[in-house]
C-alpha cells in the first residue's frame, strides 16, 4: 500500500518537474495594429476651461475682498445704532421718571398750601 502511495507522489512529481523544464515561445506582439492617436485632442476646450478657471477664481477674490469691506461698513453701522440704542434706552427710564416727579411736586405744592 505505501509502494503504490510511493509510485503515485513520485509520477506527480516528475510531472511537476516536466512542466517546470518545458519553456513556451513567448506570444510575438501585434505589430501591424498601430492606431495614430492624437494626443492634443480636447486641449483647446481643456484650455477654455482653464481660462474660465481662472476667471472665476479671480471673481471670487475679488468678492471676498468686497465682502470684507462690506463686513467693515455693517460693523461700522451695527456699533452706531447700539450706541443710539443704549441713548434711546436712557431717554425713556428718564421719561419714565417725569409723572413721578409730577406727583412729588403736586404733593409738595399741597403741602406748602395747608
């Protein structure tokens, strides 16, 4: 029984080491297939793209400069309009305070009468 085991593993290995020594002929490559090929197509509307590209990359600069003034010039009128704010606030605690004063000085006008 280990003879034929044997037998077996030997006939695949030289199997093996057969295939191993055969050497194929390389595949030969197609030479009569030579497609011309124009590298340069599409790089007038790559081109084109780029330009506009480029333009809209300036534009967009340019924006971001108009809207930092723009920031500036709404800051500006934002600080303004809380001082104004803050004054109205004070005017109107102080109006508030004028009836008061009114009846304090009513009562202290009765007061000198009797």
């Amino acid at each position: 029984m280990f003879n034929t085991l044997r037998n077996k593993f030997q006939t695949v290995q030289e199997g093996i080491s057969a295939r191993g020594l055969t050497v194929e002929n390389p595949k030969q490559k197609k030479t009569g297939n030579i497609r011309n090929v124009n590298y340069n197509a599409g790089a007038d509307i790559l081109h084109r793209f780029q330009l506009q590209w480029n333009e809209l990359h300036e534009l967009a600069e340019e924006n971001a400069g108009k809207a930092q003034e723009a920031d500036k010039l709404i800051g500006t009128i934002y600080e303004k309009l809380e001082q104004e704010w803050k004054n109205i606030t004070c005017l109107n605690n102080t109006l508030a305070y004028i009836p008061k004063i009114n009846n304090a000085i009513q009562d202290l006008m009765d007061q000198i009468e009797t």
